[in-house]
C-alpha cells in the first residue's frame, strides 16, 4: 500500500547533546598543512548567542551571506540571524568580486547586516553609502575606517576556537587611528602570556592564547599536533 505520509507518525529523534561535534572545518593553512578542526555544538552556542546580541539581532533583519561555507567564517553570517528567526539572503558567485553589485545587492535586498573580510570591508566603507545598521570585519587588522551611519564590528579569532573570539565595536563617527581587537566574547578567556606561560603585565607584547567554552577539540587525527595546541588552561 502506499504510505499516507499525512497520517504517518515517527518518534521524535534527538541525540544532540552541547558536547557532541557541531562541525568540522579545515583551517587556512597559514601556520603549516591546513588541519580539520573539531567544533562542539556549546561552543557554537556562545558564539551565536553573543553575536545575535551585540548585532541586536532581530525578526526583522536581513542578512548578506558573502563568505564562502568552506571559509569558517561564515558561522557569523548563517547561525545567529537563523537563531534571531530573520532572513540570510546568499549572494551569488557571480558578483562577489564586484562592488558595484555587491552596493546594489545589499540595496536591493534591503540588507541590515553584512559580513565580509577585512579588506573587502573597508574597500565598501570608502566608496560607498553603506545601507546597513552594522557590518563585521575579520580575517586582517582593521585599518582607520569610519562611517557616519554603520556600527563597524571589528572579529578576531582562529577556526579553532569557533571562529571569532575577540570583538571590538566602533560606533558612528568614531575614529581610531589604531583599532585594538577589542575584549573576549562572553565565556571567552584571553590571555598574553611569556614563553614560559606567565601571564605579562599591560603593555608587554606576548603570545595571546584563549580560553574558554568556544574551544573546540582538537585536529582531526593529528593527536601530536592536538596535544601541543591545545593545552590545559592554568589559570581556571
């Protein structure tokens, strides 16, 4: 007989729990071989819910996707505006490299938030009359930007610790002439520490290491590089 799919009953299934492996996604490869970075769904969590709150995300906005899905960052555009229950409009292949398209899509669509890399960020900042409340940059040093309409968010973060963990706001009209990274993200940890893992005072340079709920697990199959990156935290 044919199924009734109207009438059709199944039990609901659900085995996700805050500790198992949201996704892995394979770094840029900048510090050597790129490698498969495991990522839990309570680190992905506090990465949504803080960015939907510092975007004053809402039923109503409408965000641009830009970014590639094989680049982590686009984490940012698709999980806290799907959580907020507002739009992702996915740009086209086709105009990502044109910013007179890009101007036009965001116009068109009526676009509230957009996210892109750092260069392409100021590139737009400079020639046009963004239409949007806020847009994110990340992935190089923000450089002296400034729009007398759009919030400017400055990201920082590596893919292993759920994509961005450092945020720093720059509101209308102001003007930085050196834009710091900002502070962590909620239940994000930061520390700038020596070659012996102490803790330096303000103002010395340093390794910058962090903590916190948005580490992920490791490598994929690589336990000797996993082990030396990611370490017990001392300091709680």
């Amino acid at each position: 007989d044919d199924l009734d799919l109207h009438s059709a009953k199944a039990d609901a299934i659900n085995l996700t729990t805050p500790d198992n492996i949201a996704y892995m996604i394979y770094t840029s490869g900048s510090t050597g071989k790129p490698k498969g970075a495991m990522l839990h769904q309570r680190g992905l969590m506090n990465f949504t819910y803080a960015l939907a709150e510092v975007e004053q995300l809402t039923p109503d906005d409408r965000i641009a996707c830009h970014r590639s899905f094989s680049f982590d960052s686009h984490i940012g555009d698709l999980f806290p505006v799907l959580y907020a229950g507002g739009q992702l409009h996915i740009m086209p292949s086709a105009i990502r490299k044109d910013l007179n398209a890009i101007q036009n899509f965001l116009t068109e669509r009526k676009i509230t938030g957009f996210g892109g890399t750092t260069s392409l960020m100021m590139m737009l900042i400079k020639h046009f009359e963004l239409p949007l409340r806020f847009i994110t940059a990340c992935g190089e040093k923000l450089l002296d930007v400034k729009s007398d309409k759009t919030t400017i968010i400055n990201l920082y973060g590596p893919t292993e610790c759920t994509n961005d963990s450092t945020l720093f706001i720059i509101k209308p009209g102001e003007v930085y002439n050196d834009i710091p990274i900002g502070r962590p993200l909620p239940n994000v940890s930061c520390y700038v520490l020596d070659s012996y893992g102490h803790i330096l005072p303000q103002g010395v340079a340093g390794e910058l290491c962090i903590g916190g709920v948005q580490v992920g697990y490791g490598y994929w199959k690589m336990p000797e590089q996993t082990a030396s990156t990611f370490v017990s935290n001392p300091f709680g």
